[in-house]
C-alpha cells in the first residue's frame, strides 16, 4: 500500500438528475456519517487546541495570544479564533458535553452554544435539548436563558445592596468587634485595600533580630494580626487626607478626623506624672469603651489637646484653645530620627 485514501469518483452532473428515492437516502446517510466524523474531529482538534494554548505553544515574543496564531497559521478570522479558543477551555469542564461531541452527535455550533451558559449544574439538562432539538432551537434556548442569567445576576445585586450593612460592639476587654456584608463590587474593592495594606504592616515590622522600642510586647504577628493592623491604617490613611467630598459641610475642619477621649482630672494628673498603675478615675473614648491610662498616654503624646472643664453635673464650663503637646520643631526632629511612630502598630 502507499498510504494514499482512496477516492471516489465524481458524480457526472452532465446527465440530467433522475428521481430517486434510495440514491436519496444513500445521499443523506453518508452525509450524516462524514457530519459525525467532522464533529468528532472538531471535538479532537478543541482538545489539542485548548492543551496548545495552556503550553503557551504560540508565544513566539512577537505572536499576542493563540487568536493570533489561529487567524495567522490557519487562517481563521479573528472573531472566530476566539471563540474557538473559548470553546476549547470551556467543554474542559463540560465533559458530557465534550463526550457527546466526541462520538460526533453534536455538532462545533451546538457546542459553541452551549458553552456560553452551561455548568456542571444544568449540564444535563442543556445537553438533552441539545440532543434532540435543531441548531436554531439550541441558539434560542441558549438565548432566552442568558436573559434569564441576566435578570438573576441583577436581582442578586439589588439583593446585595438591600443586605449590605455594619454592625459593631465592643467585647468586655474594651476591643472592637465588627461584623460587616458589602456588596460584591464593595467587597472586592475593600480585600484589595485590605491586602496592600497587609503588605505594608508587614514591610514596617522588625526584621528578625533587630532591636524593638523597650516594652514592645513580643509576640509574633500572624497574618490575622496583620489584617487587624492593616483595618487600622486603612482607617488612618482616610483619616490623614482622604476625606470623601461626600462627607457633610456641617463637619469643620479637624472635626471630621478627630478621635476624643475624655479623661478625668485625677487620671490626667495621673498620665501627665506617668504615674499609671493603680490610677483611677474618668478614661474613655467618646461614645466608646474605657481605655488603660498607658494608653491614653501615648495617645497624647502627639495629639491636638483641648481642654474641657466640666463640673459634677457633666456640664460645660469652660473650653480652651487647641494645643499640640509636642511643638511641630521637635516633632520634625523625631520623625527624622525615628522615620514615625516607634510604638508597634
């Protein structure tokens, strides 16, 4: 043998075509037959296809994805490469799908079709109408059920924006719980904010080995640490010049930004001579739990201060002007010494 196929001779069209119904069947049998072939063929050259492609087989430094290399090496149109290269990752996870066009009784159209709204989950059920209904019938199922994926995916929006909500409350430790549900599109765009900050709690904390402020707690933080920090910078980072032009004009200036804690006279006397232990007294946030002395401290340690008396009755007597407890000369002095806080977190 020389490893030629064989041939058949050409119908003679020079005669005049007589009726016949077996040459007829004859026709559309074997028609049907080659059908089958060329689909089970298709489904073959969409596998090698969709492999070629995870090889990154085209990339050539000069060819831009395997479109390209389709529309330039087999001459497919760019709008049809795509699709090609879509339909051959996509009946990798439709493997009924893929196994019926394996055995040629679907055709590349019915696939292509199906490929653009079948899952696992509705696999079966698309594949049935396929089987048994015309190319036309699939493209208008497939089509009336995109709208109805379209109408969903709208209500399970408006659904996410009906839920979206926040609460909080405070542990007895005085520590802020959060329980939040964003939308999709909000959540999305908060994780993204949460990791860039994750990456810059990490490269701010002390090399293994290098020496830490005294009375640094030594603990090593964990990645849960490290999201709780990066929710605190984010708040800060707004805070210190991101203000939303949404925020109302009735809030002046420092007001929008301003943390308040009230601290009795006693317990100031108390953090101003450092002596804290056993202090009692007034040392609360505004509208929040109460805090250690040590910590209202180091909170004043570098704030706006203002001074409010009060009498017994918690009403008003006086209030002073805006004072910073360290004059901007030394705190110019510190940040280029220390490059920022030195207190972890």
């Amino acid at each position: 043998m020389d490893g030629s196929l064989p041939t058949q001779s050409s119908p003679d069209h020079s005669s005049p075509i007589t009726f016949s119904r077996e040459r007829n069947e004859e026709l559309a049998l074997e028609i049907a037959r080659l059908s089958g072939h060329l689909n089970a063929a298709t489904h073959r050259w969409l596998i090698l296809l969709a492999e070629f492609d995870d090889r990154h087989g085209w990339n050539d430094s000069a060819t831009q994805s395997c479109a390209h290399w389709l529309n330039w090496k087999i001459g497919i149109t760019m709008g049809a490469a795509r699709e090609k290269v879509r339909v051959a990752h996509a009946i990798q996870k439709l493997p009924k799908i893929a196994a019926s066009m394996e055995k040629g009784e679907l055709s590349y159209y019915k696939v292509r079709e199906l490929t653009r709204v079948a899952s696992p989950e509705t696999e079966d059920t698309l594949l049935m109408i396929a089987q048994h209904g015309s190319a036309h019938h699939v493209e208008t199922v497939v089509r009336h059920f995109r709208r109805a994926k379209e109408a969903q995916e709208l209500t399970r929006e408006q659904e996410q924006q009906a839920n979206r909500a926040l609460s909080y409350h405070f542990d007895d430790d005085g520590s802020l719980i959060l329980k939040a549900r964003l939308p999709a599109e909000a959540g999305a765009v908060f994780m993204k904010a949460l990791d860039l900050s994750v990456e810059e709690v990490r490269s701010n904390e002390p090399a293994e080995g290098e020496d830490v402020p005294a009375g640094t707690p030594n603990v090593k933080s964990t990645h849960r640490m490290r999201r709780a920090d990066a929710l605190a910078l984010m708040a800060e980072s707004f805070l210190q010049g991101q203000i939303s032009r949404s925020v109302p004009h009735a809030m002046s200036g420092g007001d929008k930004h301003q943390v308040v804690v009230h601290v009795s006279a006693e317990m100031l006397s108390s953090v101003r001579s450092s002596q804290v232990e056993g202090s009692c007294g007034q040392c609360e946030f505004e509208d929040g739990p109460s805090i250690a002395a040590a910590t209202a401290r180091r909170l004043a340690c570098d704030a706006s201060i203002v001074g409010l008396i009060e009498n017994d009755t918690g009403d008003v007597l006086n209030v002073g002007r805006k004072t910073r407890s360290i004059p901007p000369a030394i705190n110019r002095a510190l940040n280029a010494r220390d490059k920022g806080c030195r207190f972890p977190g």
